[in-house]
C-alpha cells in the first residue's frame, strides 16, 4: 500500500513521535496527560523531546476537537501539554504545523489498523467490511481525534486538505480488488475516489448528528454503499445481509 510523504518528522531528527491518543470522552480545558517527573531524571534528550511532541500533538487535537481550529491558540496548547512556548517552538513552527502533524499521526495510525484488516480478510467484500468496521471501531474509540480530523481539518487551510486527500488516496486503494470481480468496462475507475469521499461524508454527518460512540451502527449503510458499483444494488444488499447474520 503506497502512503503519502512523512510530514511529522521532529525537527532536528528523524524520529517519529508516538501517535497521539485521545481520550474517549469531550475533552475539558485541563492538562491533556501525565508530565515528565522534575529535575534529574536520567532520562535522554531525545525521549524528553519525544515526549514533550506527542504532548503538544494530543493538546492540539483535544483542543481543536472541543473549540474549533481557528479558535484555538498555541498558549491553550501549552497549558494544556504543560509545556513553555520556548518548548513548543522547538518542536513546531506555529499552530498549523502542529495541528498538521498530529492529524497525519491520527490518520496513519487509522490507516494501518484498516491496512492489517484487509489484509487479513478472506475475500475482497469481506475485507471492505472489516476495513470499514476497524475504521469505524477506531473512530467510535477516540472521537477528540475524530472531530479535530474529519470536522475541522479543512478549516486548516490548504494543506490540510492536500493531507486530507492524499489520506482518501490511501483509503480508496482498498477497493481496487473489487474491479476484478465487476464485468470489465463497467465500473469507471474514479468510482473508487467516489466511494472514498462518501465514505468520509457520511462519517461526517454522523459525527455531526450523533455521538460518535454510534459509528459503528453505520458500518452496514457504508460496506453497502462501497460495494454496489461492483456487486449491484441486489448483490451488495445480498453480501451484507449474509454477513450480518455471521
């Protein structure tokens, strides 16, 4: 599976940060997790550094998640990571930079978790089912991290929407199997950017309208939604019937 261009590279280094969890609950403006024990603690620069990264990263998502992008500051993320601006600006040019790299985090990790159960599937719908549900469970499991990403990401200007597509790129690599089992012809290649989008819009929705705990009552309405184009409308209704009652 190809992935897009690493943008969360630490700054002096190239070690990637730990991909920041959210917690499972609205986040409230308090200190986002644990800090590093005072004075001499024997631990290196570069865990130190690493830690402080994937801090800001989760106080940005908590954050952004609870007030909106365009309404957070780097001095909210900084109380809430405790952490100094001096720190912050070690580790990240401003507010997007931030926001950007702990999005990507987010969406990698979603991405893998997606990847490893397609992979472990046993037939190509099968695998659009569980890709769907991982992705879904996942989301359900950390909605912080789903409200920052699907909702307000675009409010981060361009590059977060290049972040964005490229991460329904990745997505809508999972359906190219399904090409081989429609007659040839008849299934027009964009079809897989199409469902990929919808995908996304429906999540959207959803997040929107109702507690994001709820995704995965959805998970039927999406696995029939990226099949039809190439099982059919009675096809795909068919699959999913069968494999609910699994």
């Amino acid at each position: 599976m190809s992935r897009r261009a690493d943008r969360s590279a630490a700054p002096g280094g190239s070690d990637r940060e730990p991909t920041p969890d959210a917690p499972a609950s609205a986040p409230a403006p308090a200190p986002a997790r644990r800090t590093l024990p005072h004075g001499t603690h024997g631990l290196s620069p570069a865990f130190v550094a690493r830690d402080q990264r994937a801090r800001i990263q989760l106080a940005t998502l908590e954050l952004v998640a609870a007030n909106g992008y365009l309404a957070s500051t780097v001095a909210e993320v900084c109380a809430r990571a405790q952490v100094s601006s001096k720190t912050f600006y070690e580790q990240f040019i401003d507010k997007q930079d931030a926001f950007l790299t702990a999005a990507q985090s987010a969406l990698d990790q979603a991405l893998e978790l997606c990847d490893q159960a397609v992979a472990a599937a046993p037939t190509w719908p099968d695998s659009v089912w569980d890709g769907l549900a991982t992705l879904l469970e996942r989301a359900a499991a950390h909605p912080s991290q789903l409200r920052a990403v699907v909702v307000e990401l675009p409010a981060a200007g361009p590059l977060a929407l290049e972040l964005l597509q490229e991460s329904l790129d990745v997505f809508a690599q999972f359906l190219d199997p399904g090409f081989e089992l429609a007659p040839a012809g008849v299934v027009p290649p964009l079809v897989r950017e199409t469902i990929a989008g919808g995908v996304l819009e429906l999540i959207y929705r959803h997040t929107l309208a109702q507690a994001a705990e709820t995704l995965p009552e959805i998970l039927p309405e999406l696995a029939r939604f990226a099949l039809t184009p190439f099982l059919g409308p009675a096809g795909a209704q068919a699959w999913v019937d069968r494999r609910q009652t699994r």
